[in-house]
C-alpha cells in the first residue's frame, strides 16, 4: 500500500525537477533535459506530458516553455507541499495494534 505513495511522490518529485529546469532554462527540449537533470528520456517525454495537461508549460520548436499558470503554481507549491507533509505526519497518530485476535 505503502509502495505505490512511495512511486507517486518520486514521479512528482521528477515533474518537478523538469518543470525548474524549463523555468530556469526556457526553451528546452528533451535530449537537453535528459542530459542536465540524468533522467531517461522517455521519463522526461512523460513528465513534460504531464507538465502540459497540467497547464504548466506548452510546447514550442525551440522546446519546452513556460506558461501563465507556471507562476501562480510555483507560488502555492511551498503550502501544497507543506500540506502533503501535515497528512504524512498525521499517519503517524493512526496507531494499528498489530496483534491479530
């Protein structure tokens, strides 16, 4: 149960670091991205998909590029994440006995 929290939070974490390196970079593509930050390319490929659907970059010939939504979210990222970590620290108060009767 544990694990797949686990594989979502990395996959966040990689669509984040894409989307600093297109922010501090604009425009780059994929090859580029691949080489700067050392992720596959075909996850790069992945994560800028999802950085588009979300509205946070747009594609161009150049490469990846910013959005106007980029800087509203960059803005609230601080308090979505400080939010993730107050649901994380309350798993800890759920206590499970682990006998079983």
């Amino acid at each position: 149960m544990t694990d797949k929290v686990n594989r979502e939070l990395e996959m966040l974490k990689r669509h984040l670091i894409i989307l600093k390196y297109v922010v501090e970079n604009e425009p780059i593509g994929i090859l580029k991205l691949a080489e700067e930050t050392g992720i596959p390319s075909h996850k790069v490929r992945y994560s800028l998909r999802v950085l588009e659907q979300e509205g946070l970059i747009a594609a161009s010939a150049p490469g990846a590029v910013t959005t106007e939504r980029t800087e509203s979210f960059l803005k609230d990222l601080d308090f979505s994440i400080d939010q993730i970590q107050e649901t994380i620290r309350g798993l800890k108060e759920v206590k499970v006995d682990g006998r079983i009767s």
